[in-house]
C-alpha cells in the first residue's frame, strides 16, 4: 500500500512537474543551455539528459537515479549523482538529495516542536473548554481559537517578530542552530517559530478536542466510569479523552506530514533555510530536479505519517484491528 | 431498621429558556430491606430511571433540583467510608463518590454502550479494584478473573484482555454485573438489565442476580417494566405512576390483590394464553402524558375507569384498605377484586 501511493506520487511528480508552465521540451532543454543557446547545444543537451527519449524511459531513468545513482553527460566532465539520486540541478550544479538532507534538520526541529506544543495545548484547552461548557473560560478559549485558526502566520509570526526582536528584545535575532551543536541555543531560537506555528495549529486542535470531548462525555460509558466512583480526573482522562482521541490522531498525522514538507510560510517568515524555503527558491528560479526532489520528499513523508497513523489508530481503536 | 429509606424524594428539571420545569420524581417514598429484592415497577417516563440516578448522585448537577432524603445503612466504615447511616442526597460528591461502587452499585440498560469500547474488559473491571480495595497489578487482574468467573464468563483470563465488542450481549452484562459486584456493595440498583437482551439470556442474566443476591446478602433493587422479572425476581414490589409510589406490597400480595386501579389495570393488560379465544386484550386507556399534577388530585384519574370528582381533591393520601403491608395511593381501591389470581 505504501509502495503503491509512493510510485504514484512519483509517476505524478515525474510527469506533471515538468509541464507546469506548459514548457515544450525544447524550451526545458534550452533552460539547461543558459544564455548562448543554438540548436546544436539544444540538441546535445537533450540527448545527454534523455530528453529525447520516450517518456517511459525517461521515467526509468528517474527511478533508477533514486536507487542506484546516475551520471549525466553534462559540459566537458560527466557529473556523478549518488544513490538516493533526487536529482541533479543543472544550474547550481548540485545533487538534491544532500541539499534536502542538509535542511531536513531545519523543517524537522520545525515541525516536531511546534507539534508537540500545539498538541499539549490545543488537547487541554479543548477538553478543558469541553467540561466548562457554557462558562467564561470556554468562551474565551474559543474566542481565541476562532483567532489563532484565522490570523495566517505570517500575520502572527511577524507581529511575534516585531514584538519580540524589536519592541521588547528578547531574542536579537533568531536563527536556527542545529540540536547538536547547542540544545538550548536550538530551543531557545526556535521558540518563537514554534509558538506561532503553534498558536495556528491548537487553536485548531482545540476546537477538535472540544467537540470531540462534549460527544464522548455524554456517553453511557461515562456514566458507568463515574458510577464505579471513580475520580472525575479518571473519567476524564481515561474513558472520555481516551474515546476522542481517534479524529485528533488522523488530523495530526496529515498536519504533521504537511509540515515536514517544509512549513513554507514560517520558514520564509523566520528566514530558516528549510525545506519549504528551498521549494520557493527552487520555483522562483525554475529549477525543475529541485522542485521535483522536494516534493517527492515531502510526499514520502506525508504517506509515511499516514502510516504511522494507521498504526496508531490499531492501538487506540481496537475495533480497527479486526475489521 | 432498613438498609435504604426514601423519603418524599423530588427531582426537578428546570426548563430554563422559558420552558417550564419538569418534575420527573414528585414524592416517591419506599424502603429496601437488607438482603432481599425489592422492584421498582412502571411504565417508560414514570421517574424509575431518574430515580436511581438520583440514589446514585449521578444526575447532572447542573439544572437539576433534589428534595426529600435517601438515607443508606452504610454498615462498617473504612478507611474512606464513615459508619452508620447517611443521607445520599446530602453527601457531597467526593462522600459520594466512596459510597459509589464500594457500597451502591448500579448496573445499566444497554451493555453495549455502558462499555467504553476503546478500554479493555480488565482494565474496566480492575480500575473499580484499584479504587476502592486498592488492588493492582497480577493481584488485580487475579481478582478480576475470578469476578467474571463468578458471572459466568468463561476463559476469563483470555477476556481480561479482549474489548467490549468481541463479547456477545449476555456476556458483556455479565462483566457490567461484575464490576458492580466487585467491591460486595451492600445495595445494588439494576435499571432494566434485561431489556436489551434476547428471552434466554434475560432469563440467565435474572438467574445470575438471584445467586448473586442470595451468596453476598445484597440487597438488590430492580427497576423494571417487565412484569414477568418482577414475578420472578422481586419480593417486595413499588409500583410507580407519574413519579410517585400509588402502590407497594409483597409480590404474592400485588399480583392476587391488585388494589390501586393503576395496577389492576397493569396486571389486566397482561395477554393471557388461557383466555378465550376472541376475548380483546385490555391497554388501560390513554397514556403517561394524560395526567394531572399530583397536588391537584390523582395524576392517574384521567386515565382510570373509577374516577369521580373525590379523585380531584388533593392529593390522594397513602392508605392500607386491605393489610397493613399493602399501601395504596388511591380514594377508590379496587377492593372487590375479582381479578384473575396471577400465580406468582
């Protein structure tokens, strides 16, 4: 199954990437040629990319580069692409693979941050908003996720920006520095992105938590928790979240993979060379290996979350295992 | 001195938003007696239900208003139980909430969606252990094999571990039983535990409850609106009409001598396979919404076949036309009964 949706996205990312922009082949081989272009270079340049060739052979080609490298006759010197072969980008003269390796880090610091805090917070918020239904302290916390799913983040990661770096200078300025030079330097940078993104997300979440929570408290099974006497505590957090949990997950599976695809926005508004930034450029410049190397990644990891999801879905649903 | 004592017990649900309050209990008085059976007979919407919600303190608190008392024989304290008599309506929820599962229990309707189906059986049955007898881990899942055992499940270890939907019906009320008898409660509610089981299950599930009452001295009361559990299973019976008790004597007593003409006519609608052929069956007429508030008179009179202008004055008081143990609600009791014996 996993297998399945990846060869499709990849035939989809090979085939259709390329078209955007309705470019002829020749225009594609033309780009390659840069500036001094004549219809010998052109023609040479598409023979030495396979251009000329049939589709499906182009696609092998494609494939085959991700598993066993590829070398491409390309100028005076053949250059080298090294398995896993995403591509090679033919005007920065670089492999994709080692360039997305090297901002995976980024986006990953990113997206498991901002996740882990939006999930703690929009999860309590939510199942707090659900108990207090009706009272102030629901109406506030809904009022402010009918914001926080509102305001883009560019609105609220600048405004933390101008507030944070210039208003009242906490930060001078934030850039990303890797875990595993410094862990708190790395916290401490990433703790505004990570708030922003955050802010968006568990507002979200919240509204999820809550109406989760209200339909699952009002269950018999509830009623069966508390008759036993247990502490409200309990029945809250085993019987009713533990049923509401399922919608949360598959939400979550599909907002963490998207994000692990580059949180373009936050990335380009914080100045992170992840791999959302690295997509625009790569786009501004119609760089096509690029394009199609990152959003193949970033499809790998949206199917991957998936999975996982499905996995998690078996433990905490039982009724999945055996239907 | 009997284990639970209801007096004039009220339950109002305010309407709010201009709807007018409903009284879902209006006076309900009855007593349980230490280790016996005592039923709690009515039709849908009478307050049966929200009246063992309300000896459980489970009723929202929100919206809801109580009256009256309930008091409980608590028996011998413990660490977290104080001795002696309480009031369940005047406790606080954390009082409660000790009483809960340790000395009442309460078992539902429908198994099926009284189990969280996300939780495995043990766990459900182990977290009442923990809470109230402080067991854990293998001593724990010890005890709560032997529970369903006693219940009747069989392989019980192999069910600790499976999840409600993988039991059948009859099974999952049983491990509901077990988990309401987990702690030996002294006073255990069963809110129509049959009705959403097929005729042969009912009938075992009935027959595990007798046992059950009969080995731990529980006293049990059963709330249903099924005469035939009621001939089977209870030896005390209060019939209740429109949220209040019209009618309360021993089993043999009520079904030979239905007096108040809401039971009569109960027990009169009851098809009988020895009638002639022919013979129309007979619904006592109307429903449970045409009635009448009981402070102005009997809520059952517009309903009933002896009704004259006395039933409107006033509530109608509790007398004992016939013995001193069979108290009826009624200006007219059905006294000349010729009523067919129903052999209980």
């Amino acid at each position: 199954m996993l297998l399945l949706v990846v060869s499709a996205v990849t035939f989809a990312i090979f085939f259709l990437v390329p078209r955007i922009g309705g470019q002829t082949v020749d225009q594609l081989a033309v780009q390659y040629v840069g500036k001094d272009a004549n219809p010998e270079s052109v023609a040479a340049v598409k023979k030495n990319l396979g251009l000329d060739q049939p589709l499906l052979v182009q696609y092998y080609d494609f494939v085959k580069a991700i598993v066993v490298g590829a070398n491409y006759q390309f100028g005076p010197d053949p250059v080298t692409c090294n398995a896993p072969c995403f591509g090679y980008s033919f005007k920065t003269h670089v492999e994709v693979w080692p360039e997305i390796t090297q901002r995976i880090p980024v986006t990953l610091s990113l997206a498991v941050g901002a996740a882990v805090l939006w999930l703690v917070s929009g999860v309590t918020i939510g199942v707090i908003s659900a108990l207090k239904r009706g009272s102030i302290v629901d109406r506030l916390s809904m009022t402010v996720a009918l914001l926080g799913v509102s305001l883009p983040i560019f609105f609220t990661g600048l405004l933390g920006l101008a507030l944070f770096t210039s208003q009242w200078p906490i930060w001078d300025t934030i850039e990303f520095v890797p875990f595993s030079e410094s862990p708190g330097e790395w916290a401490w940078n990433l703790l505004l992105p990570w708030a922003s993104l955050a802010f968006l997300y568990s507002a979200l979440y919240a509204r999820l938590t809550r109406a989760g929570m209200l339909e699952t408290m009002s269950e018999d099974y509830i009623r069966t928790a508390r008759a036993k006497g247990l502490r409200e505590s309990k029945v809250v957090t085993k019987h009713g979240l533990r049923a509401a949990l399922t919608p949360i997950v598959t939400i979550f599976g599909m907002d963490f993979g998207l994000m692990l695809g580059g949180a373009v926005l936050t990335e380009s508004v914080f100045s992170f060379q992840g791999m959302g930034a690295y997509a625009v450029q790569a786009v501004r410049e119609s760089d096509l290996p690029i394009v199609m190397g990152v959003t193949l990644t970033a499809a790998f990891f949206i199917v991957f979350c998936n999975l996982i999801v499905d996995l998690v879905y078996a433990a905490i649903d039982p009724r999945v295992r055996y239907s | 001195m009997p284990l639970l004592s209801v007096d004039d017990l009220t339950v109002t649900f305010r309407g709010g938003h201009g709807r007018p309050p409903t009284r879902a209990v209006d006076g309900v008085s009855f007593q349980v007696d230490a280790g016996r059976v005592t039923g709690l007979v009515g039709e849908s919407g009478c307050g049966k239900s929200v009246t063992a919600l309300a000896l459980m303190g489970l009723l929202p608190g929100k919206g809801v208003d109580r009256g009256g008392s309930a008091v409980l024989d608590v028996g011998a304290g413990s660490e977290f139980v104080a001795s002696g008599p309480v009031d369940l309506l005047g406790l606080g929820p954390g009082a409660l909430r000790d009483l809960r599962g340790s000395r009442i229990a309460m078992i539902f309707q429908d198994p099926l969606s009284s189990l969280n189906p996300v939780v495995p059986i043990g766990v459900q049955v182990t977290e009442i252990l923990e809470r109230h007898r402080g067991l854990r881990g293998a001593p724990a899942r010890k005890e709560a094999a032997d529970l369903l055992d006693r219940v009747g499940i069989p392989d019980p270890t192999r069910r600790l571990k499976e999840y409600p939907h993988q039991l059948s019906g009859g099974m999952r009320q049983r491990a509901l039983i077990a988990m309401a008898v987990a702690c030996a409660p002294r006073l255990l509610i069963a809110d129509e535990p049959t009705t959403a089981l097929d005729v042969t299950i009912q009938a075992q599930i009935l027959e595990l409850l007798k046992e059950l009452v009969d080995q731990e001295g529980t006293a049990l009361l059963m709330i249903t609106h099924d005469l035939g559990v009621v001939a089977g299973l209870c030896e005390q019976v209060n019939v209740l009409y429109a949220g209040r008790v019209v009618e309360s004597a021993g089993r043999r007593e009520l079904f030979a001598h239905p007096t108040h003409p809401y039971a009569h006519g109960l027990l009169g609608s009851i098809p009988r396979l020895d009638a002639p052929r022919g013979d129309p069956l007979h619904p006592i007429r109307g429903s449970i919404n045409d009635r009448i508030a009981w402070q102005d008179g009997c809520a059952f009179a517009p309903r009933c076949d002896f009704y004259d202008e006395e039933c409107l004055e006033g509530p109608p008081a509790l007398t004992e036309p016939r013995r001193p143990d069979h108290r009826v609600r009624c200006v007219h009791p059905v006294l000349d009964t010729t009523a067919e014996e129903v052999t209980a």
